[in-house]
C-alpha cells in the first residue's frame, strides 16, 4: 500500500486496508470482534470501531483498538463522527474499506 495517495489493499494476514491522504483505515476480523481503525498520520492520533462479530450489536468507540471502550453507537454513521473526532478530521475524510461498510445496526 502506498502511504501518498488512496488505495485499497489486503495484507497476508487478513487485515484489509484503505487510505484517503494522511488518513489510514484498517479492518480486521478477531476471534471475538470486527475492528475498524484509523490513523491520522499528520498528528498520531488514532481510533477504533469495534463491533462483535456477529455484527448485531452496538459499535464501541476507542481511542485504539486495544483501547477503553469511550462510547456506544446503533449507527455507523455516528460512530465514524466520532472517530473522525479524535483524530481530528471530517467525517467525509475518513476511508472505509468495503468490508467494514456494513457495520453498525
């Protein structure tokens, strides 16, 4: 994947990727939940959407992946507000890799 324009990609561990300027998306399936993160590579700062696999419950926002949950969503939308937020973008700057467009209730 290149870090200087947009492109979408798959790692050889699953780990689907997308990014849109400064912006980097990842998402992966665990044993236990589908994460969706995001870096902002002008600043640091990151964030995460998780959901449990079965993908029919609540989105948590997380500063990270690995992070404290900081909030619960029903929808997509709201959530991707909020982790446009901490990493302090728009929304509509956010890349969302085609497997992860179905998230949320």
């Amino acid at each position: 994947m290149s870090d200087d324009g947009d492109s979408l990609g798959e790692d050889g561990e699953g780990v689907v990727t997308a990014a849109e300027g400064p912006i980097r998306a990842e998402y992966e399936e665990t044993e236990s939940e589908r994460i969706l993160s995001f870096l902002n590579r002008d600043n640091g700062h990151t964030a995460a959407i998780a959901q449990n696999r079965e993908g029919y419950a609540m989105l948590k926002v997380r500063p990270r992946p690995d992070g404290d949950e900081l909030e619960r969503y029903y929808g997509f939308e709201m959530a991707l507000d909020h982790a446009a937020e901490l990493i302090g973008v728009q929304t509509g700057d956010l890349p969302v890799p085609e497997a992860a467009a179905d998230m949320g209730m």
